[in-house]
C-alpha cells in the first residue's frame, strides 16, 4: 500500500447522504474512504455506498458484488461466518451495503474502511472492497467483508453514503494512495 494523503473530511450530523462530489479524479489510482463513529437514527438500518460516473446523476450506477461476515453475540449466545446473498447484487444499480444491522443505542455504531480503484480510467470497471465492524441492534459485533466492481468504463467522480432508513451521523475521510 502505498502513503495516503488526505483529500477531504466530511461531517455528518442528522444527515441524510453525504455525497462526495469533488476530489475523484485521475491524481490517484486508488481511493481508500474512512468512516468513523457511523450511527444511525433508524436501528439495524444498512449503511451504503454509490457511486456516479462523470457529468451522471441519480447515484445508480452498475454493480456486481458479494458480501459476507463474521459476527459474536454480546452474551456469547451464538457466533458465525456466512455469505450474505441477500445484500448481494447482480448487475444491480441500488446502493451498495457495506455494513448492516447498525443499531441506535448510544453504545452502538459502525466503523470501516472502503477502497475504490482506478476511478478514472476509462478503459476498465471499477473494482472495490471495504471491510466494516458494526456494533448491530441485536446486541452483536459483526465484521462485514463486501468487494465488487462498478460495470462501467466511464470514469468515476462521485459517490455518496447513506443509511436505508433514516439519518446518521459521523464523519467520511477521502484519502488518495499514491
């Protein structure tokens, strides 16, 4: 990996999106999102990503993706590892999940790291992974492992964050890899 340099900070206080819509561009091959302190109004909403190709709107480009996670119950009740079809999807142009379940209570939160490659090219799809640790409604803390790629060759310039339900706060750093 190489250094990151940070592009920009973004605060979210009982916000409903924060898009991202300067900095993307060809200075980097990768970009790598930070999120901390990601609560949610709504329990067990999803926090998701989308993206925009260049002079687009609508956040609903093309994705392929696949999801799976590991989690543990606070009352060490049960444990697990499993693929997550139902977060998955094929050739599909929702907002991408990354990290599910959240719970609202004050000890609850997510907290992960998002990687989009080569966003500018135009030669190639856009592939991406993030892993996420969600402190979840039901009392449990699950690790999230999503990677996919955007089918589109158009350069990428935009992306935005939300919650399937409701508002959130937190705060989304964009650092560059050089």
């Amino acid at each position: 990996m190489g250094i990151p340099t940070l592009i920009s900070t973004s605060t979210a206080s009982n916000a409903s999106s924060v898009d991202i819509t300067s900095g993307i561009d060809s200075t980097y091959d990768e970009y790598m999102f930070v999120c901390t302190d990601i609560g949610p109004a709504t329990d067990t909403a999803k926090f998701s990503f989308q993206v925009n190709a260049a002079s687009q709107s609508g956040f609903n480009e093309t994705m392929t993706t696949t999801h799976f996670q590991a989690w543990h119950y606070e009352s060490d009740s049960s444990t697990g590892l499993a693929y997550e079809a139902g977060t998955d999807q094929a050739q599909g142009t929702a907002y991408q999940p990354i990290a599910a379940d959240v719970g609202n209570d004050s000890d609850s939160s997510c907290a992960g790291i998002l990687h989009l490659f080569s966003p500018s090219s135009t030669t190639y799809v856009k592939h991406f992974y993030s892993t996420f640790n969600t402190h979840a409604g039901d009392d449990s803390s699950q690790n999230v492992f999503i990677s996919g790629y955007i089918n589109t060759t158009s350069a990428i310039d935009e992306i935005s964050f939300k919650f399937s339900s409701g508002n959130f706060d937190g705060v989304i750093q964009m650092y560059g890899i050089a």
